[in-house]
C-alpha cells in the first residue's frame, strides 16, 4: 500500500501572522438577503397561523411588520436594512481589529 505526501503548506490555514479580511459588503448583503427571507417566512406563518408566539414577538420588535402583505413587505426591507448596516459595521470593525 503506498501513500502520497502532499505539500501541507498548500492546505493549511494561514499561519498567525497573517489575519483573514471580511469583505464587509458581501458580508452585509449576504445577511440583509437571509434576514429579508427570514422575515417574509414569519409573514407566511403569521397570515395562516403558525408560530404566532415568533410573530407577536416580530411584531413588537420592528416598526412595520404586520403579517399582511404589505407589513411582510415592509417588515422585509426593514429587517434587510438593520441587518445591512449593523453586518457592515461589524465586518468594518473586524477588518480595523484584524490589521
């Protein structure tokens, strides 16, 4: 039986010296998308009945949610935009930290 070797130096993560950097805007969008998704899913379930605990508390939390189309709509840009700016302010601050 004969096993390979291969360079380890290629695979392994990059050593201490070096920090990982957060592209903040990809970052962002990629939580404003899923935080947008999230909230249109508790529209669904608040319009026909399910998780109606998830949905009051939703409701209470964001300005505009309602569970109707046009407060999931709402609460949709809402939540993407809060997610958008505190993800990027975050990822900002990560990459200041990580120099």
């Amino acid at each position: 039986m004969s096993t390979t070797t291969t360079n380890r130096g290629e695979y392994e993560a990059e050593t201490s010296h070096e920090s990982v950097k957060l592209d903040a805007l990809a970052f962002a969008g990629a939580a404003a998308i899923v935080s947008s998704v999230i909230m249109f899913l508790l529209g669904v379930f608040g319009a026909v009945g399910v998780y109606e605990g998830a949905v009051r508390m939703m409701e209470q939390w964001h300005l505009f949610f309602e569970p109707t189309v046009v407060g999931t709509v709402a609460g949709m840009i809402e939540a993407a935009v809060i997610s958008f700016a505190f993800i990027y302010a975050f990822a900002w601050l990560y990459n200041v930290f990580a120099r």
